[in-house]
C-alpha cells in the first residue's frame, strides 16, 4: 500500500456570507469543536483537521487509506474576517495524533489564549492535555502537560469547554449520573467547586447513547442537556429517546424550579439529537444549538431562565439555520458576547443577533458571498449561488458552479473552469453569466472542455464567438445557440481583449502533452491532459485534472496525481478521475530475459481506469486468448496483469500496480475491448473469434 507525505499544510480557504464565516485550515477534512473569545473581542476558534498519511483514497484493501489530524486554532476579528497576525496567516495547525474513527473517544477546546485542550481515555480515567500551538505538551499544566480526571462511574457522554479566566470544565455521563471536573490554569482541582473540584449531578432518569452537554452558570447551578429514554407515564427504560435540558443546583440535584420538576422536555418533532451546544446568556436566558429533522439544517432555541420558551428570540423561541451543502447540521460550541450577540461554532461559525437574526456586519461586509484561498494553490469550488471567488497567490483553479459569479485569479497561472452551461449563461430573459476580472491572457486559462464547444467563431455550429462591447471595457466569450433549458452560454471577462484569446488560453479540447524518446519527467496541472510519454523510461504524473496518461514504450512509472484540496474529501462530488490508456503491446511488457514493465501507482478503485482496449483483452482470466492474469506479488507488494502468451518476439504484455488489488480490481475498474472480433494488436495469432 502506498503512503503520502504526512506533513499537515497550511492551505486554507476562507468562505463567508452575511452573518456566517467558514474557514477550512487545510487540504483535509476539517471540523470545528470549539469557539471563546478572547478578552480584546477577537474569536478563537478550535478544531481538528484531518490529512492521508497511509495509502490513499480508493487504494486498495478493506481499509483503503488511513487518516491522522491535527488540532486547528483560527482566529477571526471582531467582524468575522481572518486575523492574519495570528500564528501563520491566522491559522494555526496543532500537530496531533487524532483518529477520525474516535470521534466519541475525545473532546477538544481552544483556550482564550490560542493553546488546545485535548481529553481521553488514560491515566486511570480520562487525560487531559493541553498543547503549544507548536504541537509541543504545554509542561505547565498538570504534570508534563497531562491531568488526570478520574469519575466514580462508568462514562458514556463526554464534553469540555475553557472559560475566559482559564478555567476549564470536564463532564461525564453515565446512565444515571454524570460529573463535572472544575480545572484550573495549571490543570490542578478547583478545591472550592463543589468536593475538591469535582461536582456529582443526580439527574432524573435513564440516559441513552450519546454525547452531553454542560455548562456552569454564576450560581453555582449545572445546565446538563443529552437523550432521556422517555415512557408514556415520564421518563424510564425502556422508552424512546427524546432530548431533554435538566438543572441541577451546586449540590447536585435537581431544580425543580425549572422546566417541569427540574426538566425541559423537547418535543421531538424539533429533531433535537443527542449532539448540542449549550450557553448561558449574562442575563439567565438559555441558547440550545442541536441538530432537526433537516440534514441541511440545525435548530437554534433560547430559554428564559425558567426553562419556558423566549418568544422574543425569533418569535417563538425557535429559529432554523441551514448550512452549505456538505456541512454537518449541527454545532458543537455556542457562546454569547457581551453585547447579547451569540456565536454558533458548526461547520460554519454564525453570529446572531439578541433577538435571533443574523448580524449582518460578522462574516461578510457586502452582502456577497465570498470564497477566498490563501498565498498557496488552491482549487476553489463554488455553490450553487452568487459568490465573489479569488484566488490570492499561487496557480489556482477556480469554479463557480452555478450563480452568476466574480472571478479573481490574483497572481500565478491560473485556471478558470466551466463544467456545464448553466455555469455562466444568458437566456432571452435573464443574465447568469460570471465576470472573470484579472484574466492574464499570457498564463491565465479558460477551461471549457467539458461544454463540446470546437472553437472559436461566429458563435454558431457549435463555436463560440469574441465580442468587446462598445466602449473597451469588457469581452465576451458567447454562444448564440441555446439549450434545451434557453440558457446560451456567455463569459464576461475585464477589458478588452479581443485581439488576446486564442485556442492556447481558451481550452475547447484536453491539451496534448509530449515527452521524447529519452527519459522524461512529466508533470501535469489542474487541467484534464492527454499525456504521452513517447520512448524511454519516464516518471508521468497527471497533476490534478482527469488526465488520459499514455507511457508508450519503455518502463514507466505512472501516476494520475490528485487534487490536494480534495485529497481526503471531496466537494461537491467533484474527483479527477484518470484513464492509464495501452495503444501497443509494446508500451508495456516482459520477456524471459529483461522487463519493460510501466508501474502506476495510486491508482483509484472506482475512479481511475486502465485502457486496454486497442489491445484486444476483453477481461480477467488465466492470461490466454483475449484475457489478462491478475497475479499479486507480496514481496513486492505488487499487482500485476498479464498475457501469459508471448507474441513473435518473445513479448509478454504486462501491467504492474501497488499493492494488493486481486479483491478489488474489477472490470469496472478497465476498459476492455468488446466480446466480438478482436484482434490483439502486435501479438502473433490472427483474428480470434471470441
């Protein structure tokens, strides 16, 4: 199985909206865990990140690749925007050792003054750490950077959040009871919170499996929100699962003043999980953030302190978010501002206003929706709405999707794609077309390969014509012949430069890419190439794009390279998917005496294919007639596909893969020659009838 250099990187990109910031730290898959504010009014933001550090995805096995991450920290200012002057560009990766398979086996939070929290199982209970943002164990705290909590009972539930003055809150739920630890600054028991800085909760009834959440009001009091199993006559177990805030006093038990006998109820049409964020406003006023019935949305809820619904929150005390598609519906962290402004850390941080709108001045400062990289190359996806995209620095591919979108590439050589019509068009009625602002017709690319379009013209028969407007200040790349749905397809782009684009900045068709005879190294980018590697022994790496790679003689080493921003988890389902194509029996082969064997590596099961299909195979078998032999080598760790039948010249054609794929290469997986007349090309036997 092969492995990938395991180093996080810092190439994030920053998407915002009215009220609403996202900030993705790196090319991995990330999530956000924690959100506190700092004394100054800036908004930290703690969080893991996720990178392929052992095979990669759609590599072979039952586990196909393997994962570790890193602990995130962000910090945003006041009005949402990045801080650059925190850590590196304002995001800090804390170097981890976190499993995305043990979600439920620890927590993290961020401290007001950008170290991480980390707790787990360990030290007889559960440890917890807290790290630099260089990655190092902070040795201030506990005992080389590790303090041990250790609850009386069995642990289900888990949660953990910092407060500004440093002290930080551990809980545990079990199936009838549950703890909170009260830390200090240096990870010692706060001896004065209840019995020597831990605080037993005897909630009412029988928890179900899932997470908690708590938080500590000035009182003394415990707010603890998780399932109750709950029966026709109240709540027991057997029963159903219905999510339920209780408040217990500084002893521990209930408060019946609240709720009902010390309980809120919540009625289950809401679609409250077991996963909430729970926070307390200045003035008792209780904010709920937990998940709904809609995988697009999550259900925000202000209590008043006696646990009855505030109907000045959004008119009943209940208020809908929706998240980007793709985003997790729910938050793990909420708090409130001193201005009565609320902050929801979920995928995407959202702030609110006290009476439940979104406060337009956090996030986006225009009312637009932006999408922003960083000074590294990043491949920028849009959604299906109107966004301002920018590329900043480095070779950039963007894409707007739909919406009538703003283009930026800033500097480097950057590529602009269009993957359908309705990316960028114009109808009789309506514009939809996006505006490209800094195209530089010397590097800068438009990628229209996937429309049909041939070329350019008159904007007939299937060309698309160049048109300035009147007074020089914007070409237009248009089509006069609409679609089924009336939509032309027409590209605005900043000045006139008619007498610039040509078929080498504007790409109708997959570029061609050659090497020599000699030994090459060639590297692809962000577009979909054909590669041929012509004679010699070469090393072919597609880069990112759907390529089509032929290596043609010799033994090569062949890769279809990935997109590094969606290396872990694509968005918008959007993958490169590569075609390894055989156009001679030579290209790749062995005899009893040498070989001439090509080796891809990183191969992608249901993604990536092997062309095979002008040599005549037409599928797996013992190696004879028109079939290939999959052989595994486990001292190699080498998969091989093979014609056990030499032709005139002794040539036996020959495919090598890493690792391991005699379960998981399949025809889906080639791209054989149908089951009639074939002919293999460049063997000895005639036409053979199959």
């Amino acid at each position: 199985m092969a492995s990938t250099d395991s180093k996080a990187t810092i190439n994030y990109t920053v998407r915002t909206g009215p009220g609403t910031v996202q900030v993705d730290p790196s090319t991995g898959g990330d999530q956000t865990w924690s959100i506190i504010l700092q004394p100054d009014g800036k908004i930290l933001v703690g969080g893991e990140s996720f990178q392929t550090t052992i095979g990669y995805p759609g590599s072979p096995g039952d586990e196909s690749y393997g994962t570790r991450g890193s602990f995130t920290a962000v910090r945003l200012n006041t009005d949402g925007s990045l801080d650059t002057t925190f850590s590196q560009d304002g995001v800090a990766l804390v170097p981890g050792n976190l499993d995305p398979e043990d979600d439920a086996d620890y927590v993290m939070a961020v401290q007001a003054d950008g170290k991480v929290l980390a707790a787990q199982p360990g030290l007889g209970g559960l440890k917890v750490e807290r790290f630099n943002l260089d990655g190092t164990l902070d040795t201030t705290f506990g005992h080389d950077g590790a303090a041990a909590v250790v609850p009386p009972f069995s642990y289900d539930g888990l949660a953990m959040y910092a407060t500004a003055d440093g002290s930080v809150y551990v809980s545990l739920r079990g199936t009838s009871q549950a703890i909170v630890f009260k830390l200090d600054g240096t990870g010692a028991p706060v001896e004065d919170f209840a019995a020597d800085g831990a605080l037993v909760l005897n909630p009412t009834g029988r928890y179900g499996t899932g997470n908690i959440a708590t938080v500590v009001q000035h009182d003394g009091s415990v707010l603890l929100g998780s399932w109750l199993y709950v029966g026709s006559d109240g709540p027991h177990d057997p029963g159903d699962p219905v999510y339920a805030v209780q408040r217990l006093a500084a002893d521990g038990n209930l408060d019946t003043a609240f709720g009902v006998d010390g309980v809120v109820y919540f009625d289950t049409a809401l679609g409250l999980d077991y996963r909430a964020a729970i926070t307390v406003q200045a003035d008792g006023k209780i904010i709920i953030a937990g998940e709904s019935h809609d995988s697009t949305a999550f259900n925000v809820l202000r209590l008043n302190a006696d646990g009855s619904f505030d109907t000045s929150f959004s008119g009943d005390g209940k208020l809908t978010l929706q998240v980007p598609q793709g985003d997790s519906a729910y938050a793990h962290s909420a708090i409130v501002q001193p201005d009565g402004k609320i902050l929801i850390a979920g995928d995407v941080i959202t702030r609110l206003n006290a009476d439940g709108s979104l406060d337009t001045t956090f996030g986006s400062q225009d009312g637009q929706f932006h999408v922003e990289g960083s000074s590294e190359a990043n491949h920028l996806i849009g959604n299906d709405t109107a966004e301002i995209i920018r590329g900043l620095g480095g070779d950039d591919l963007l894409q707007g999707a739909g919406g009538r979108d703003v283009l930026t590439g800033g500097t480097g050589a950057d590529i602009f794609r269009f993957s359908q019509i309705s990316d960028s068009y114009r109808t009789a009625t309506e514009t939809g077309s996006d505006r490209i602002l800094d195209f530089d017709a010397s590097q800068d690319r438009v990628d229209l390969i996937a429309l049909g379009f041939t070329g350019i013209g008159d904007g007939h028969n299937g060309t698309l014509a160049i048109q300035a407007n009147a007074d020089g200040t914007r070409t237009y790349l248009k089509s006069f012949e609409a679609n089924a749905d009336g939509q032309r397809f027409e590209l605005a782009l900043e000045g006139n430069l008619t007498g610039q684009l040509n078929s080498t900045n504007l790409v109708f068709t997959a570029p061609t890419v050659e090497g020599t005879a000699g030994k090459d190294l060639i590297t692809g980018s962000a577009m979909s190439e054909v590669i041929y590697g012509l004679a010699g022994n070469d090393r072919i790496d597609g880069g990112r794009g759907s390529d089509v790679i032929i290596g043609g003689a010799g033994a090569d080493l062949l890769s279809g390279g990935d997109d590094p921003n969606l290396s872990v988890y694509g968005r918008n389902g959007i993958n490169d998917a590569d075609v390894f194509r055989y156009t001679a029996a030579t290209d790749s082969y062995r005899t009893d005496s040498q070989s001439f064997v090509d080796l891809i590596v990183r191969f992608a099961d249901n993604n990536d294919k092997i062309d095979v299909s002008a040599l005549g195979y037409t599928g797996f078998g013992d190696g004879t007639g028109t079939t290939l032999k999959m052989v595994y080598n486990q001292d190699l760790d080498r998969t091989y596909l093979k014609d056990v039948e030499p032709d005139a010249q002794g040539h036996r054609f020959e495919i090598g893969l890493t690792g391991d794929w005699t379960q998981d290469l399949r025809n889906a997986d080639m791209i054989f020659a149908p089951t009639n007349e074939v002919t293999l090309v460049g063997m000895a036997s005639e036409v053979i009838h199959v």
